[in-house]
C-alpha cells in the first residue's frame, strides 16, 4: 500500500493549484455574487484538458481515474475557486455513459466532457422522495418509438449552465408491472421541460433549480444503457459524486485553513502573533490532523473504485463524505473565529463560505443517511428505516 500519490497526480495538483491561484477568490466571489459564472475558468480547465482527466483515452480523455478527477476537484477548491459542476457534470454523467452507455452515446458525448465543452447537471432528488430513491415518481413510459417522460425534481445543480440533464426516472416492468429505475439524458431546450432558480441564502456561482417535466418526449436512444441495469448504473454513478463530494469538502477546508494560519501568523495583539497562543494554535492543528484524516480516507475510496470494487468503494466513500463534510464545517468556523470580526466582513471572503461548507452535510447525501449506511452495512446492525 502506496501513501505517496503517482508524480503524475502530483504535477497535475501542481498546474490546477497554479491555474486556479490565477484566477483566485476574488474572481469567484465576483462571479456568485453578481449571480454570474466561472466560465472563464471553466473554459480553460476544459481546454487544458483538466476536467477530462477521468474520461477514457479513446474519447479524447486522460484515460485516468476518478481519483485524479477528485484532485482536480480539490485543488479548485483549494484555490477558492470551487467549480459545483465538477462533482456533477465529469464525475457522475460522464462515468455514467462511459461504463453504461451505448457506443453511440459515448461518441457523441464523451469528446465534449473531455474538452469541457459539455456540461450536464444530475437529477434525481424529488419534493416528495427526500432520500428515498425508491420513492421516486418521474416516470416514462413508451409511445410510438420514443420515450414520454413527466415528474418533479428539486435542488438540481447548475441547470441554467448545462445543455443536457441526465435524469433519473422509473419505467415499468412488462414482467411484474412494478416501476424500475432508468436514466435519461434529456436536453434542456427540450419541449416540456422547464426549469426555475430556487433562492438560496448561500452564496455560489452555482444556482438551485427545480425541474418541471410535462410530457417530455424523447428519442429511443435518451435512455443510458439497458433498462433493466438502472440500478447498476445509478450507483456507479452515485459513488464518484460521493468521492467528489468529499474532495469538494476538503478544498473548502484546506482553502479556510490556509487563510487562518497565515492570519494567525501575521495578526499581533501586544506584540505577539495571535497564532501563539494555544487557544488558537490547538484547534487548527486539531483541523490539520482531521483534514489529512479525511483526505486519506478519500484516496481509499477512489483507489477501491478506480480498481472495481464498487461495494468497497460505496463504504469508504460515504466515509469520506461524512468526513470531509466535517472537517469543512470546523475549519470554516475556526477560520471566522481566527478572524474575529474580519471573519464576517466580505473582503476576507470567509463569511459566505459558513452557509456553504454546511451544504456538505446535506447534499450529495445526508449526514444521518452516512450514518444509516455506516451503521447496517459496516457494522452489520438491523436496518433502522
């Protein structure tokens, strides 16, 4: 077992830091409070090739895994200058068709994934489902050729950004008559399809939406691979967003943590750094600690899904995520504490992150639902929902 990451991985943190150092927080914190995007920034990670790192070879991608994605993901973040469409758009859509999608698919999308050209939002969350997945009430149903799909979603990323949604919906089973899960990549100009920005307090160049299908019709081949592997597919799928969720999580917390040390280093009360004192010197020592915790936990479960072991990976993601979220949420808050009242004032850009480091424990998953999993699968206690 390796605890050294490849020189590879190495050098491409390296150019991601420098290119996302270039643009910096002020650019980002420009863009979401403007109601702008990074697409300047987005552009240019897509040309250099670094949001395709995790998209096979074949298609004009790296050919790496979702490991090097997540450090990609990280080091944005890092940088204060997180992309939310990173978690979604390379990490969950394009691995979704490049494991499951038809021959057909994969040529027509894969290329713009690797080139950053295409952006594709997720949803599967719905007003009335929470976290149950089973509970989900998009539905398709064949006619004449083509699919007819209609439904609700809630809390989808980046839809105004995007030019397709893979969506998950359910279709029924011509053996049992019970609904099955399938995904659907549907266009956003599509007829029937609408979507409107949801307000949220927290301030990103990333928008919420809530989708509104209305008899969406689609061609045979919106459908992602087989109609009976959905579950497969939503997994594989579901993993690589926890992965990136965590990876997420760590650049927010490394991004707040840097900013207190050197706060702590440079700020002087009676002639001595304020980062002397043991009352804030231990508790971001505690951060680094759990930070390292947490990021090592989070290279397992891109190692173990990288290797395809899919159940490993699904453990020691919900892990990382659990973790990451965690560790985010104190570094922030330790960093505004750091701060004293400059912690809140814009111009240190610590503030708006309290609301979004908290996202974390929420989104892609629930903090409580980690702890579900943790609980029945790790420890093998009864199912408690």
């Amino acid at each position: 077992m390796d605890f050294t990451e490849p020189e590879e991985r190495q050098a491409l943190r390296k150019a991601v830091a420098e290119l996302g150092a270039s643009y910096g927080h002020e650019y980002y914190r420009k863009q979401a409070r403007s109601g702008g995007h990074t697409n300047e920034l987005w552009d240019e990670a897509g040309r250099l090739g670094y949001l395709g790192v995790a998209v096979p070879e074949e298609y004009g991608g790296g050919g790496a895994g979702i490991g090097d994605l997540a450090a990609v993901c990280e080091e944005f973040c890092a940088a204060g200058t997180p992309m939310l469409l990173m978690v979604v758009s390379p990490a969950i859509c394009a691995t979704v068709i490049a494991r499951f999608g038809t021959e057909e698919q994969k040529r027509h999308w894969l290329p713009g994934f690797a080139e950053g050209r295409v952006r594709m939002a997720f949803a599967i969350t719905e007003p009335d489902a929470g976290s149950n997945s089973h509970r989900i009430t998009t539905t398709a149903r064949r006619e004449n050729g083509s699919w007819v799909l209609s439904g609700r979603k809630v809390y989808i990323s980046g839809v105004d950004e995007a030019d397709a949604v893979l969506v998950v919906g359910r279709t029924e089973d011509a053996r049992t008559g019970k609904l099955k899960p399938a995904l659907f990549i549907v266009p956003t100009d599509a007829p029937g399809f609408e979507y409107r920005r949801i307000e949220m307090d927290v301030i990103s160049a990333d928008s919420q939406f809530a989708l509104f299908l209305d008899e969406v019709t689609l061609p045979a081949d919106a459908l992602v691979g087989s109609e009976d592997a959905a579950i497969a597919q939503l997994f594989a799928g579901l993993n690589p967003e926890r992965i990136m969720g965590a990876s997420f999580s760590l650049g927010v917390a490394r991004y707040a943590l840097d900013r207190a040390v050197r706060y702590a280093g440079e700020r002087k009360v009676w002639d001595t750094p304020i980062g002397a004192h043991q009352g804030l010197a231990h508790p971001l020592a505690e951060i680094k600690v759990e930070l390292e915790l947490a990021k090592l936990m989070t290279q397992k479960a891109a190692t173990l899904y990288d290797a395809g072991d899919d159940f490993g990976a699904g453990e020691a993601a919900n892990m990382a995520k659990y973790a990451g979220a965690e560790v985010a949420i104190r570094a922030v808050d330790q960093a505004v504490q750091v701060h004293g009242g400059n912690g809140l004032a814009a111009e240190y850009g610590l503030g708006a992150l309290i609301a979004a480091a908290r996202v974390g424990r929420i989104a892609p998953v629930s903090r409580e639902m980690v702890l579900n999993f943790v609980a029945q699968h790790s420890l093998g206690l009864p199912k408690s929902y």
